[in-house]
C-alpha cells in the first residue's frame, strides 16, 4: 500500500508538472516501484542498481523534452547512448546518489523485518497445529477427568501434578522457547530502526520531491551540458565527450 502510494505521489508528478512527457516517464516510474517491492520483499537485487536504472532510463525521456525539446524524434540507438553517458555527465547532479542513501538506509531495515516477522509467523502457525503425543494425551485426559470418576465433578487437580503434566507435554517447546526470547527484542531493535530521518515511510512518500528536484538540476544543467558538446544530437558527439564511453567509437 505505501509502496503503490508512493507511486501514485510520483506519477501524479509528471501528470501535474511535466504533462509533456508524463505518459513515458510513468513507465519508468512503474518498473522503479516494483524493483522497490521486490526488494524489500526479498529479491536479490541492490538499491543503487535499480535507482541508477531509474535514472539512466529516464534521461532519455528528459533530455528530449526538457534540455532539448526541439529534438522530434529520438532513435533507439540515441536513447541508449545518452542511458551510458548519464552516470558520467551527471544531468541530474547528485540527486540520483543521495536516493541511492536514502533508499538503502530505510529498505534494507524494512527488508529484514519483514523477512523476521514472516519467520515468527511461520513459527507461531507450526506450534499451533502441533499434534499431542498418546503418552501426553493420556496425562491430560487423566488430569482432567479422573475426579469425575469419584463424582468429584468440581475438584480440580493440584498445582503440582497440573505442571507436570504441562512440563511433559510442551517439553519439546523448550527448545523453541529460548530462541524465541531472542527473536522477540530482535524484532524491536529491527522496528527502533526503522523510525526517524530514514523511516521507509517518509523515504518513500518524498521520493516525488527528489525526482522534482532531479528534473529541476536537469533544467539547470542542460545548457551548460549543450554547449560543453556532452549532449548533442550526435550520438558520436556524446561518446566523443565522455571519455569512459570514447572507446565505442573505435
């Protein structure tokens, strides 16, 4: 839910803001979240990789309606080479790097509770549906109707042989017991973390607020970038000014 509302915050964005271009960047934004809910929900994947994805496939969509919005048409070929050259010509400053800290500060904590809180589940679900032994079910039966026997309905059994009975039933919960004295201050460390600066929740609801000043450094810069030859509509003419990408012209 926060996840999708986050979303929804960042769309709204490009739909309120940057209509021009706000159908192609919605698809961006889409894969952005999903990349977000697969990780916190466990997938093998780094928060500076799919930020830098984010970006790097954004570029394309913000350069030709923002630092160039004359250019009609940009060819496939074109949008990858301005998607290698974005991490180098840095259009949106540091802005990228700081989601990247953001991000990997509070989905990483709210990963692992998550992932802590689904063991505890699959533990409490296991003990409930726990079978009695037959040695066991006799002791409670025993326990608790041999009175009837002496038509002493109301009786109850002592402290003592009531423990016992317990001891010897749940004995093989001893063994989940102490773990789980651990697992439960764990799981509050892991919560107490999860609050403050980097509080997924804040992190995520003002991802919209980062990207507006992302678009907003990617204005700014656009002319220097032009006029230093690092954006053309010359795809040799990047390369050539990027010195970690010149090596494709050869």
């Amino acid at each position: 839910m926060l996840i999708k509302l986050s979303e929804n915050y960042t769309s709204t964005l490009f739909c309120n803001a940057y209509k021009n271009m706000a159908v192609e960047a919605t698809t961006r934004v889409q894969e952005f979240f999903t990349d977000v809910a697969l990780f916190v929900f466990g997938t093998d994947i780094r928060t500076e990789e799919f930020v830098n994805r984010f970006f790097d496939t954004l570029f394309p969509v913000v350069y030709n309606h923002v630092i160039n919005p004359g250019l009609t048409d940009v060819t496939l070929e074109y949008a990858q080479c301005l998607q290698m050259a974005r991490r180098d010509i840095r259009p949106f400053g540091n802005i990228p790097n700081k989601v990247i800290g953001r991000m990997g500060r509070s989905l990483l904590p709210s990963r692992n509770f998550l992932q802590a809180l689904n063991l505890g589940i699959e533990v409490i679900n296991t003990t409930d549906h726990l079978h009695f032994s037959k040695d066991c079910s006799r002791a409670l039966l025993r326990m608790q109707y041999c009175p009837h026997c002496q038509g002493l309905i109301l009786s109850k059994p002592c402290m003592g042989y009531c423990l016992n009975v317990i001891r010897g039933c749940l004995a093989y919960m001893a063994e989940v017991d102490l773990h789980w004295q651990e697992y439960i201050p764990s799981l509050e460390e892991l919560s107490s973390a999860m609050h403050g600066t980097y509080d997924i929740e804040h992190v995520l609801l003002n991802f919209h607020s980062l990207v507006n000043d992302a678009l907003m450094q990617a204005h700014v810069n656009g002319q220097e970038l032009t006029e230093q030859g690092l954006v053309s509509s010359d795809v040799s003419v990047i390369l050539k000014g990027v010195p970690q990408l010149s090596s494709l012209l050869d």
